[in-house]
C-alpha cells in the first residue's frame, strides 16, 4: 500500500462546477501537509498548506482530518485554468522526508 | 519566489552515454537539494537528497553509481545519469532548500530525459 493514496481520476467537471479531491495517509507520524499542482510535463508548484483548522485561498479550500488520516482540497467555481494534476504531499522525520501523493488528473469544461 | 533553474530542459542521448542535469538556485543558498524522477502518470519519486560539500544520501533501489550526484557549491548541484539505457528515460526534477528539509523547497523546471 502507498504511503500516499489519492484517486487518479480523471475528474472531468463543467466550469463553474465545485469538486473535491481526496488524499489519505498511512503513516501517523506524517506532520504537515500540502497540495500541489502541476501541469502537464512542467514542475509541480505549491498550491497551498493543510491545517488541521482548515484554511481557504479564494476558491480553495483545504482540510486535514489527523484522526482519519485524510486530506481534502475542495475547488469552488472552476475554471478551465485549473485542470491539472492536484498532487498531495505529506512531510515527516522533522521534514526530512517528503512523500509525494500519485496526483488527481482534473479537466474542467467549457 | 525564489528561482531554481534547472538544464537541459529537455535531452535525448543515445543508449550507453552519460548525461548531466544541473540544478541551480539563482536567489539563495540551497543548502539541501532533492533529485526526484517521475515516470508517467505516477507520483514523484525521491531519489537522493545531497547536501553541500558531503556526499548525497540515496533512497533504496537508487543505484548510487549510475546516478551520481554532486554538490559542490551552496547554488549548484549536478546529477550524472551514467551509461544511460531506454529504461532511464523520464522526468528528472530536482528542488532546493535554504534549511535541510524539503518543505518550502523550490523546484526546478524539471529535464525531460529521453534514452534511445
């Protein structure tokens, strides 16, 4: 099983459309966490941190449930700009071991 | 933000060569850098991570001959894919950090490597 396990999808949405990715860990002593994004054949590029209070960044937000060892991003109002790969990442050993998740293939519609 | 660079952007080489991925870090000392490859359609995959001036730490099955990596300087790290074969071919991406995590780290561009 991989430490990190998103659903590949691909989730294809019509614009304007709300969708939510999920991300789950397996090891507990995981200790922050992130979304990034990548394009197609391009670096992947921090899309924002996870906290377990939950935080927002225009139309995304991020969640982090440390009992069930699940991560979400909730994009609001999609645009064709955001289709990308969503990749979770989970950071632990004081950061010394990144973990980066599969990724989650997005395709928004016009 | 600050800027990692990374080259060639994109390679092909034949079978049996070496090739060399340079890493920089334009606006910082990148006291940490991480070579990752991706493969397609799967996650990045953490090579080694090699710090200034000492020799890089590889993660299992990262055969440390074939990929040799170098970090010479805070701004600069190289990764040599030594005698290439078809089944090198990938996505190489390294990132930098001023601290020796690789959170907050700064990507590079990334190399495509293709083998033939």
């Amino acid at each position: 099983r991989k430490e990190v396990e998103q659903d590949p999808g691909p989730f294809n949405v019509p614009e304007g459309a709300t969708v939510a990715f999920n991300c789950t860990y397996s090891n507990s002593a995981s200790q922050s966490f992130f979304w990034y994004r990548q394009d197609c054949r391009k670096e992947p590029k921090l899309l924002m941190s996870v906290y377990s209070s939950g935080n927002e960044d225009g139309r995304f937000t991020a969640q982090l449930n440390r009992a069930s060892q699940y991560i979400s991003l909730l994009i609001r109002d999609s645009k064709l700009s955001d289709s990308a790969t969503y990749l979770c990442v989970v950071n632990r050993d004081g950061g010394f071991k990144t973990i980066f998740g599969a990724g989650t293939r997005l395709f928004v519609k016009a | 933000g600050a800027v990692v660079s990374q080259h060639p952007s994109r390679v092909i080489c034949k079978s049996g060569t070496s090739v060399k991925i340079e890493c920089r870090s334009l606006d910082f000392q990148a006291t940490t850098m991480f070579w990752y490859r991706q493969f397609p359609k799967q996650s990045l995959m953490l090579m080694a991570t090699s710090n200034e001036g000492s020799k890089a730490t590889y993660e299992q099955g990262v055969e440390k001959d074939k990929f040799l990596i170098n970090h010479a300087s805070l701004t600069l790290s190289t990764l040599t894919v030594t005698s290439a074969h078809p089944e090198d071919s990938s996505f190489y991406i390294c990132s930098a950090a001023q601290g020796g995590t690789g959170v907050n780290a700064f990507f590079g561009q990334g190399t495509r490597l293709t083998v033939v």
